[in-house]
C-alpha cells in the first residue's frame, strides 16, 4: 500500500524515513533546506522543479516500511 501521495507536505515526507533525503537528492531537490518545506507539496515541488512526481512516488513508495523493518 502506498504511503506517500502528492498531496503530502513535503516536511512531513521527509520526516516520514532517512532514506527521503537522498531520493530528493538524487533528483536535485534540496528539500530539507528549504523555507518552504512546511507549506509545499509533494506534487508543487515536483512541478516547480520539473521532477517527475510518478518517479519520486515510485521511489518513495518502494522505500523499506520501518515498523516491518524493526520486527524482524
């Protein structure tokens, strides 16, 4: 099940798992930095940046759920 849509904000993305960071990186978003992280969406940042929003919610999407991760 996806946990991440394009209407999320962007600070509660990337306080959602460590490994956020170095996707939005990896697509040149220095999101953390940002004034704006508190306001902005998934899907405005995306655009603004002209980042694919499918891709990075592909990739977040495929990052490793921590609860799953902490039972084994």
């Amino acid at each position: 099940m996806p946990r991440y849509s394009p209407d999320m904000l962007i600070q509660d993305v990337l306080m959602s798992h460590p490994g956020v960071s170095e996707i939005f990186e990896r697509h040149g978003l220095a999101c953390g930095s940002c004034f704006a992280a508190d306001m902005e969406t998934l899907q405005a940042v995306a655009h603004m940046h002209e980042v694919s929003v499918e891709t990075l919610l592909v990739e977040l999407n495929s990052l490793p759920d921590l609860s799953e991760e902490e039972g084994r």
